[in-house]
C-alpha cells in the first residue's frame, strides 16, 4: 500500500499477486479496518458462539480448567468462555489494536480474562500452565516457511500440561485450492466496499489474496495482500507428528456464517483438528546424528593473535578453550578431535578429510581477523561440510557500512552515519553530536574505546587521527551515538528448516560511572581490569512486547539475507525516542562460555553444552537438507541414540 499526501492508492491491475505479498504481511493487516472487511465472520456472535460450542464438545473441560485462546484477535472466543463461566481463560495476540480493544470489551462486561500480546510461534507463558490451547477461526498458517507453523506447534506443546490438547481450526486446503473464488466484491457497510482477488502461490501451497477497500466518496482506502497456507489433512496430520502430537483426530469444520452473506473467503470450508501433546516427561530421542565424528577447528595459540590481551592467547583464552572442549565431551553420540594449528592446516584437512567440522576459529586463519572467510573458504574447495556461515556471508558481514545498506533497503531501521575514507581530507565531517566513531571493518570491538564516542568537530577529527594511526588504511563510521536500551537477538537453527529464538538480551549499565560512555567497546571484552568488564551486567528484556517482535523480525530478515547459517547474533540499540536501530550481525558469534550467545542461552534454560550441541545439531540438519536437495545420499547413521537427551 503506497501512501502520499492524497492518501492510500492502488497499484492498479496486478498480473502476479505473489510478487506484490510482503512477507511479513500478518504483522499490520490486523487492525481496525480488518474488522470491517471481516466483521460479517468475525464479529458475528452466532459464529463465535457455535466455535465454543465446538471446543467445549472436542475438549472435556470445566470451569476451573485453563485455556488459552493463541491468536485471539479482539477476543471473542475468550470472552464467551468467561461469560459460561471459565474461570482461567487467557487469549494472547500479536496485534496491539486487537487486544486493546479485547481488553477494553472485557472491562466493559467485567469479565476475569487475561490478554498479552506476542508472536505465536515464540511466546513466553509458563511451561505446562494449560489444559486446552485453542487457535480458532482459522488463525493459523500465515507464514512465509512452513518451518514457523512447527515453531507454533512446539510452543503450544510447551505451555500444555502433559496430555493437554490442542484444538485447531483452519482453512480446508483441498476445497479451497479448487473452489476459490478468484474475483468477488461486496459492499461491508454503506459507505466501504472491498473488491477481492486470488491466486494460488506459484507452488500450490499457499492462496494469495488481495483486498481493495473503496470509501464511496474518498477513494481506495487500503490496497492490501496476504496469504494462507493450504493445509489438507494429510499434511496437517504430517505437522503435528512433525511436532510430536498424538491422538491426532480431524473431521468437518462447523459451518460459518454471515451477516452480508456473500464472499466468505478463507473461512467457507474449515477442518476440525484435535489433537495430544505428547507428556513433557516422555523419554524423546534426540535428533539424528548425522555425523558423528566431528573435527572442532579453533584458533592458532602458537601464533600471535592482535585481537587479544597483550597480542596473544591468554591464560583466560585457554581456559575458555577448556570449557568449550568439556562441554563438547559431555554430548553423547559424537567424538570429538581438535585442530588449532594453522602452518600446516590445509595439508593436515587434505590428509584426513574430516566427516564433519565445528567451525569456531573465529579469529581467522593465522589468528587474522581479516581472513577468518578464509577458513570456510578452505573447506568449501575440499568438500568438507562445516558449521557456520560461509566465506561470502562473513565477507559482507565484515563491512559494517554494507549491512546497514541492506539493512536499510529492507526498511530496518540503522544509525545514520557517514563513511569516512582513510586520508580523505575533503570528506564532510558530519554536525550531529554526540557521534560514534568505529572501523568500517573489523571484529571483537576492535577500535571502539573509551574515546571513541566524541562530542563536538575537535573531539571528531583528533579521534579520526588517532583511528588512522592505530588502524591504518582502514575504513571509519561516524555515526550518531544512540542512547536507548541496547539488545542482543540470538538465533539457533535455520530458517527454513527449523530455528529457535533465543530470549532477547539487554545491556545494564546502571552500575556503570556515569562519567563513562555507556557502550560495549574493547574494554568490555577483553580488559578484566576495565570498569566496563567489571560493572556493565545483562539481563533479559523487559522492552514493549513490539519492540521485541520487531528486532526479532528484523534479525530472522536478515539472517536469511545475509545468508547466516546454523546460528547468528543481532545488535540494536534505541535511539532517544527509543526506535531500535541495528549496529551490527555476526553471522558466526562468540562461541564462549560468558559470551552473550551463551548468557541468552542461560535465559532460555540450556547449558553450555545444549548450546553447543543444538549449533552442532542445526548445522549437520542444514547440511544434510542441502545434500538432499541436490540428489545426494547422506552418510550412515551411527551410534545409539541415547534416552533422556532433549531436542
């Protein structure tokens, strides 16, 4: 939808509706103006009631047991449930507008209902805190990746009580893919009509609509796309054992009415779906462990290393080693060799052609920096199958300027900022103050110090002098210094295949000396003896629930633009009016036990050693996926797999 001064237009006639679909479409269709164009369906009590009545027949459920209504929209089935007397009943939605107005309409009744807002496929309520989780009135499958219906699926399971049951209504995908209506319009009061269009996605699994609501004398309101994922039930049934649901029973949904009765869209023909979650003490296998001889690649402590303390590996480097080899022993199924010295390297890969390695030379090849694509970059020309993010991806992930720039194109919000060129003495300086100053390139904070964040002109060009002397030839950014909260989003897994978002971080400078910047420099990495390694603290966010979606939606954007893979850390910090602008991407994070990764690790309720098999896990899937999508065959499984281990 474009909007101007005149107000929205229409993109006119569109030969191809998938090209025009946001990807993320869901995060702001679900408004007030959904309520019109829907509210023949969703505001109509006599469906809402029938819904009920549904649930209450699939589920053997009384007035003390504990519901939760996921995608509850503006509120509708919740309420009825507190007006039949349900005493714990919870609806969770990710649109602010709806859930003001739920919360508002149960005021109004005095009804005891709890609302929250968050994302369906990670929200945070306690773990088996429900009897019955409900996604009603054909809430589910809007995704782009198949794999966010799964994430949903696992949620709910965590939040159910051992038996609990989910019950799902959704679109039937087999009636809809042949009975669409591909054009329609109706009036939806006496001022709006809406003309609708459809077309299946170019793979047949998703129908893509397009809604165009006209004001009778204003014009085109809103021209609008959005999709849904066509399940039958066969594949519906496939998701939830993909899930690990039991006792899966689906039949005829109930029968929608309207009050226009006309174009009932997505909601004409639905399937009924109930179904267990399996008993969260359940003995679970772990997942398939594809390769389990795996060779752990590291840093050189032989050579000299400019990132670290002093120039070289550390007692506190070593030990950091230490704890990552005892966490990797620990896993069960796999054998670990290591390799960290980097004269011979190639010669060395060549000669045992590892069946797999854990990538966590972070420092480069020879303890460089600039070359730590390098050591991908040798596996990929010997074929060896590795964890982490490929040459390409650390490359332009290396350049903090070329992120923003993409950042940027898909409207994530960056610091503005100006590139300064080393020896450009007719650049112009930029006037915003105060401004950070920090290399184009480069990693672990390198160049980012006490005195890199400067007040005035004088402060700027004496810190770009001192910058050039440390760093020569390299790049720098000024760029406007945020002064908000600073977050962390950490990402597991793959999008596309199967992922997991970590719970957001936030920086605590409360106890930092007020006279010192408030930044996560040099100093808070790798100086014991700095008051920033000593006072700075994190914790999970509190942040507005939006604000969180919004980087983590920002994070899962560009780790697939980026071209992350198997894990990945995100940085924003706010701005004075608190919009969180992004500061960097590490496609292949600190991997250490006191690193941030391992901190939002902690919050979620995994050690050390989980993480690390989880990267290791994640990384073997994607490999193996890839193997499969170009007719390769994987190798043979071996090992037992082992009772009580967790996926």
């Amino acid at each position: 939808m474009a909007s101007g001064r005149s107000g929205p237009r229409t993109l006119g006639p569109v030969s191809d509706l998938e090209r025009h679909l946001p990807a993320d479409w869901w995060r702001t269709l679900f408004n007030a103006l959904y309520l019109k164009t829907d509210g023949d369906v969703v505001e109509n009590d006599a469906n809402t009631a029938a819904e009920v009545d549904a649930l209450l027949r699939s589920a053997d459920l009384g007035p003390e047991s504990a519901i939760l209504d996921l995608c509850c929209g503006q509120g509708r089935h919740v309420l009825e449930l507190a007006r039949r007397g349900f005493q714990h009943v919870t609806g969770l939605d990710r649109s602010r507008t709806l859930i003001r107005l739920a919360k508002s309409r149960a005021r109004k009744e005095g009804l005891e209902v709890h609302f929250h807002e968050g994302d369906a496929r990670r929200f945070r309520l306690p773990r088996a805190s429900f009897d019955c989780v409900a996604i009603l009135g054909n809430s589910f499958g809007y995704f782009e990746q198949e794999s966010d219906d799964v994430d949903i699926l696992q949620s709910v399971a965590r939040v159910l009580r051992p038996g609990g049951l989910l019950v799902l209504d959704l679109a039937d995908g087999d009636w809809l893919r042949q009975h669409f209506e591909p054009r329609s319009w109706e009036w939806i009061d006496e001022n709006h009509f809406v003309c609708r269009e459809r077309s299946l996605a170019s793979d047949d699994v998703r129908l893509i609509s397009r809604e165009v609501v006209v004001h009778a004398e204003r014009g085109v309101i809103a021209d609008q796309f959005y999709a849904e994922r066509l399940y039958d039930r066969l594949g519906i049934e496939r998701l939830l054992k993909r899930a690990g649901y039991d006792d899966i029973e689906i039949s005829q949904g109930i029968e929608t009415r309207s009050d226009r009765n006309q174009d009932l869209g997505m909601m004409s023909h639905r399937l009924w779906v109930r179904a267990v979650a399996p008993p969260s003490t359940a003995v679970q296998a772990p997942p398939r462990i594809h390769f389990p001889e795996v060779t752990v690649l590291l840093g050189d402590p032989s050579l000299p290393d400019p990132v670290k303390r002093g120039g070289q590996f550390n007692a506190e480097d070593i030990d950091t080693v230490d704890r990552m080899r005892s966490a990797l022993e620990s896993l069960p199924g796999y054998r670990f060799e290591y390799l960290d010295r980097h004269a011979d390297l190639p010669e060395r890969l060549l000669r045992a052609r590892p069946d797999f390695v854990l990538n966590l030379c972070d420092e480069g090849f020879g303890n460089d920096a600039l070359k730590e694509l390098h050591v991908p970059a040798l596996l990929e020309v010997f074929d060896i199958p590795y964890s982490g993010a490929g040459p390409a991806s650390l490359g332009l992930c290396f350049d903090k300027a070329k992120v923003a720039a993409i950042a940027r194109s898909f409207e994530i919000a960056v610091p503005e900022q100006t590139r300064f060129e080393s020896g450009d003495r007719g650049a112009t300086l930029p006037s915003v103050f105060p401004a950070l100053v920090k290399p184009v390139i480069g990693d672990s904070s390198i160049g980012i110090t006490v005195d890199s964040v400067v007040h005035d002109a004088s402060e700027l060009v004496e810190r770009i002098g001192a910058l050039g002397l440390e760093m020569p030839g390299v790049p720098l950014l000024v760029q406007e210094f945020l002064t908000g909260p600073e977050y962390t989003v950490g990402v597991v897994g793959n999008p596309g295949i199967s992922h997991h978002v970590l719970p957001v971080l936030e920086v605590d400078y409360s106890k930092l000396d007020p006279s010192l910047p408030p930044i996560l420099g040099y100093e808070s990495k790798w100086d014991p003896e700095s008051p920033y390694w000593r006072d700075v603290r994190y914790e999970e966010s509190r942040a507005p629930i939006d604000v969180r979606n919004a980087i983590i939606d920002a994070s899962i954007s560009l780790f697939q633009q980026l071209g992350c893979r198997d894990y990945a850390r995100f940085d924003f910090r706010a701005d004075a009016k608190g919009r969180p602008k992004l500061l960097e991407v590490n496609p292949n994070p600190g991997w250490c036990w006191d690193g941030k990764l391992n901190l939002m690790a902690e919050l979620e309720g995994w050690s050390y050693a989980e993480l690390l098999r989880r990267i290791l896990a994640a990384a073997q899937e994607r490999v193996v996926a890839e193997r499969e999508r170009q007719g390769e065959r994987t190798p043979a499984i071996a090992g037992e797999r082992v009772a009580g281990a967790t996926s």
